[in-house]
C-alpha cells in the first residue's frame, strides 16, 4: 500500500475509501494462481475449443495430440513477490 501513493490519490479525489484486508481469501487466491499457471503452460483454452469443434471426437486416437503437450515433469517454477 506504501507504494500506491498516486492510486492513493485517485481513490482520495474520487471518494473512494482504500483499505489493506490482510488474510483475506489468501486460499483463494492461491488456488486462482496456481489454476492460472496450470491455464499457461497446459494452453487449455486451445484444448477447449478442439473439444468444441469436435477434433477430440474426430480424432484416430480419440485424443488431442496437436499442439504438443506441455508436461510439468523436469520444469522448475520460479516465484518471486512480496
């Protein structure tokens, strides 16, 4: 909050009250991290729709081989922040 000094004075300007909720859906917010992440490297929206053209359906193998699919094993995950 320190750092925000000119939304500090948007917000004052506006009317609008800015207040610090520490430990509020910290769970919550880990879990959208981690679900973001895992959106990233899987490229699940791309998979989603092959599902819904039907490619999956299509498909030899009834599976989705294209684009390549981004394993986790052997990656390392960096995070850095406050």
């Amino acid at each position: 909050m320190r750092k925000l000094h000119k939304l500090r004075l948007i917000c004052a300007a506006t009317g609008i009250v800015v207040r610090n909720a520490s430990r509020y859906s910290t769970a919550s917010v880990v879990q959208v991290t981690w679900a973001l992440i895992l959106e990233l490297i899987c490229d699940l929206q791309a998979r989603r729709l092959q599902v819904l053209q039907g490619d999956w359906q299509r498909s030899r193998g009834f599976s989705l081989v294209e684009p390549e699919f981004n394993e986790l094993a052997g990656r390392t995950l960096t995070v850095v922040g406050e």
